[in-house]
C-alpha cells in the first residue's frame, strides 16, 4: 500500500514519466489457442459419470480424467468457492496461479486456461463455459473467477485477529486432501496452493491498491465448466465467507453447498486431441 503523502517531491518530469503507456507483459498471442469448437461439440455428447456436493464449510476432492469436463455450480445460494486443481499422476505438478494471472489476466472466463506450476507449465483445464461471463468488470473495478486472492487460511486470521478458525478454505482444503491420500494432514498441507476463486467477486481499490471483495453475483443455477487437459485431481471448499459479502473467516456469513458434476464425451468425440506437452524448456539453466 503507498503511503498517502509521500517523502519525497516529484521530479520536474513527473507527468511525463506517469504518462507512459502501460504494455502488455505477455501478450497472449503466440499461445496455441483452445480448440473451443471441438471441446464444446464434445461436450454437446457427454454424459454425466460422477457428482461431488461440497458441503458449506468444507471441501471434498473430485477425480477428472484427461478429455472429460467439469462444473461447478451454485445451488442453494450465493456461495464462493476455492478451487485447487493437481496433475492426478504427480502432486508436484498443480495449478499456478501466479502465472495463469500473469498470462490471462486477475479474473478468468471462456477460452483462459489453468496452467501448471514449472516444470511443466501446461495448460491443465480450459474454460468452456461462465454463467457470469455478462459480468465483465463493474465500477469498482471488480470481476469474479480471480486468481489474485490466494485462499482463506487460519494463519492470516490469527495475524490479523488472534484465535483459532478451523474451517477457512485452506484447512477444508487440507482434510480434504489428507482424507483422499489417506495420509497426515501435516503430510497433506503443503500440497494446498493458491486457487481459482470460484464466483468470488474481487479488485483492488483504485487509490490505495487494496484488495478487496464484495458480495457475489451468483445465484443458484449459475455455473462454470472446464475441460480437463490432463487427469485432474481437484479440491473444491465451499469458503466459509459464503458469498463473500463480509467476513470469510468465522461462522457468520450464511453458507452454503456447491455441486461438482463430471460429464465423459462420447468415444471419439475429441478426434484426434490428446494431453498437452510438458513445457518445451530444457532446464539447464545455463550449466
Ligand atoms: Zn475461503
């Protein structure tokens, strides 16, 4: 946060420096773009194989293989939820949401794709549909599906608020993931990574950069879809915060469940489509 009267005087050329045009950091335009038409003729064939309702104040974790589609929707009222996504193969290989950002921008709909943390870097879901598309950005500068948040955590409740909250998406998140594997949720814990903000509705202020949130505009019957690139693990925790509106870090906010459903295409839908490719690089680094 910049400091409202600064200590130092602007130079002479100030104006002229602050007038420089932004550029785009990474133009997206060399990125092989989605087959959009093929994912969703395919999607037109499939059939539902699987459900997961995530209940308010908690997580479960859903299996999508490689060609198959998922989505998420709201069901019984305005709810958020925290989404992280791993290559179901290899935990190592997870949804990176610094760099999605980086590449498509602080909110994501139709066409963005979630990427894979290095080195992999590949796509791992793309986007087919957003009920919230119509959304697009409002007059605070506020959108929805951001991948700016991280994932509400006990660790910054008790910075900012002293207690203990058990049930912030980064624990659900946790026991989630601890209850799929099988394992400790000390073992567990650090393969929970920052998420997509599913319906969440996010910015930054424009005069102090802070970032903020404000009550979703989803409603039940709203959804979002993704193809799976590669076979997905996901972990979905409906955020305590239920629409974000106020408080996401204590029982307060009303809340409630959210709907995973899985749709396999028909054989042969996808052609002649196949997983991406690991990144290109060849991790020398130099040596
Ligand atoms: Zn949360």
């Amino acid at each position: 946060m910049k400091p409202q009267i600064p200590s130092h005087a602007p130079p002479a050329d100030a104006d002229a420096r602050k007038a420089v045009k932004p550029v785009i950091c990474y133009p997206v335009d060399s990125l092989t773009a989605p087959a959009l038409e093929l994912y969703q003729r395919a999607r037109a064939t499939a059939q539902k194989v699987d459900e997961v309702l995530i209940p308010a104040r908690d997580a479960r974790t859903f299996s999508v293989p490689a060609g198959q589609f998922f989505r998420i929707s709201s069901v019984e009222g305005s709810q958020v939820g925290d989404l992280n996504l791993w290559n179901a193969d290899d935990l190592n290989e997870r949804f990176y949401s610094g760099k999605t950002r980086a590449l498509h921008g602080t909110h994501l709909s139709v066409s963005d794709r979630m990427w894979t943390s290095f080195p992999a870097m590949r796509p791992m879901a793309t986007i087919i549909d957003d009920t919230l598309d119509w959304y697009g950005f409002d007059e605070f500068g506020g959108s929805v599906h951001d991948v700016i948040g991280t994932r509400c955590d006990p660790y910054t409740n008790n910075l900012l608020s002293g207690g203990q909250y058990h049930h912030c998406c980064h624990s659900n998140l946790t026991r989630a993931l601890a209850d799929h594997l099988g394992c400790t949720l000390d073992a567990a814990q650090p393969h929970v990574h920052d998420v997509l903000n599913v319906f969440m509705c996010t910015g930054f202020t424009r005069d102090t950069g802070q970032y903020f949130m404000k009550a979703s505009p989803v409603r039940p019957g709203d959804y979002l879809e993704f193809f799976a690139e590669i076979n997905l693990l996901g972990a979905l925790s409906a955020c305590p915060g239920g629409d974000c509106s106020d408080e996401h870090s204590s029982d307060s906010a009303a809340c409630h469940p959210l709907l995973v459903e899985v749709f396999a295409p028909e054989n042969g839908a996808l052609g002649e489509w196949r997983s991406p490719h690991v990144n290109g690089y060849d991790q020398s680094h130099g040596r």
